[in-house]
C-alpha cells in the first residue's frame, strides 16, 4: 500500500513534466527523476502530502454527493427504527453493532443527548459487521418493532455484558418481556433482511469502515463521539436552518 502511494505521489509530481520531455527517452527521464529525488527528497513526502489531500478532497466530493441523493432515505427510511422525538427538528442517524465495544461506550453519550435534548431524532441503522451474533442481534432487535418493544431491547442489548450471540440476545429479549416464539417468527421477515442490506449499501457509499458511525446534518462522524460534541453539531444544523 506504502509503495503505490508512494508511486503515485511521484508520477504526480513529475509526470506532467516528463510529458514535455518528448525528445528524451524514458531510461533518461527517469535518471533525472531519480537524480531530482536525491538531490530534493523533501518533495518525496511534498508529493505524498499533495496525493493524501486530493485522495481525501475527492472523498469528501463523493460522500457529499451520497449525503444528499440519500438524504431521504437516510433520515426518513419507514424501516429504521427511530427513538427520541419522532418529530424532533434535528436527525442524527447513527450505523452500529451491537458487538462493537465503541458503540457500547457511546450509549450512555447517546442517552444523554436525548434526555437533555427533546427535539432530537434519532434513526438507528443496524449495521451488523462483527460475526454472526451481531447479525443474529441485529436481526431479534429489528423483530421487536413488532412487539412494540425495540428501544428497550435496544437499550438492554447495549448494556448487556460479554458478546451478544443467539443466547444471550435470547436471554435478554426474555428478560424485556418479549415472545420468544414471535421473536423468531418475525427476525425471518424480509423488511428485516431489506434494512440490513441497506445498511450495508449506505455505509459502503458513505465510506464508512467501522462501528459507530453518526451523519448529523453535513457532517460524517466515525468512531465514538461524546454527548457535548453531538449537541454541538445539532446546534449548528440548526443555526444554518433559521
């Protein structure tokens, strides 16, 4: 990976030139190259600074464009569970997994930010990626709409201790009152499997590469993030609303 940004940093530099150089061959082309190099290796790491901010330019191009083709399905998606105020003024939509330790960590910051916040929306995309459990939890999770019962499973299987995997999710989903046989009648549901999908797709156009991930307004949030900068991203949406 070090070696062919390190290859495209240089032809960045000096490709451009070395097209005018149409009367030299390339065995001296890249003599002058290599000569410029040793003569100047700060340019080396000039040129990789050069690849890394483009690279991170055209990336921010593309997840802008993603942000708002999906906008709608992003924050209004009917198959997303949704906690906080329903018809609160400010969405924060946030992908996670229930085996990853971040996410878990981030709970009681999430909780505050609604406690403290009533017009906070808040749009869950189950976004299992760390093994089977997680699918299997992700799965029962979105099967307790149908029992009326999603946040508080939610809130458990967030707070649960060791890995979540069909038992323990089981243990918990019985521990919230909910029908195990329901449970499992309707984690086969296909708007289940649809939300799932759709997660995996969103977060791959969104360039997101680990759990948690938070969109409030504009901005991209990956990895965990506390209550007092969440509240400061909902202020901003907000300000650039009026």
């Amino acid at each position: 990976m070090k070696k062919s940004i390190f290859s495209a940093a240089v032809l960045a530099v000096f490709l451009p030139v070395a097209a005018f150089a149409d009367d030299l061959s390339e065995d001296r082309v890249r003599e002058l190259v290599l000569e410029t190099i040793r003569e100047n290796p700060e340019i080396v790491m000039e040129a990789v600074a050069i690849l890394e901010r483009r690279n991170a330019d055209a990336q921010a191009q593309a997840q802008a464009q993603v942000l708002e083709e999906q906008r709608d399905l992003l924050e209004q998606d009917p198959n997303a569970p949704v906690l906080g105020n329903p018809d609160g003024d400010v969405t924060i939509v946030e992908f996670f997994d229930y085996n990853c330790p971040y996410c878990r960590r981030v709970k009681p910051e999430i909780e505050a930010l609604l406690a403290a916040d009533p017009n906070v929306r808040l749009v869950y995309r189950e976004w299992p990626i760390l093994g089977e459990g997680s699918v299997f939890a992700a799965r029962a999770a979105l099967a307790a709409r149908e029992q009326d019962l999603y946040e508080e499973f939610h809130w458990a299987l967030m707070g649960m201790n060791g890995r979540a995997e069909e038992a323990s999710v089981m243990r918990v989903a019985e521990e919230v009152g909910l029908d195990l046989a329901q449970l499992r009648r309707d984690m086969a549901a296909p708007e289940i499997e649809e939300h799932i999908e759709t997660s995996m797709r969103l977060s791959e156009a969104l360039g997101f590469n680990g759990t948690p991930s938070f969109i409030v307004g504009e901005a991209l949030i990956p990895g965990l993030v506390e209550q007092e900068h969440l509240q400061a991203l909902v202020a901003q949406v907000r300000d650039g609303s009026e």
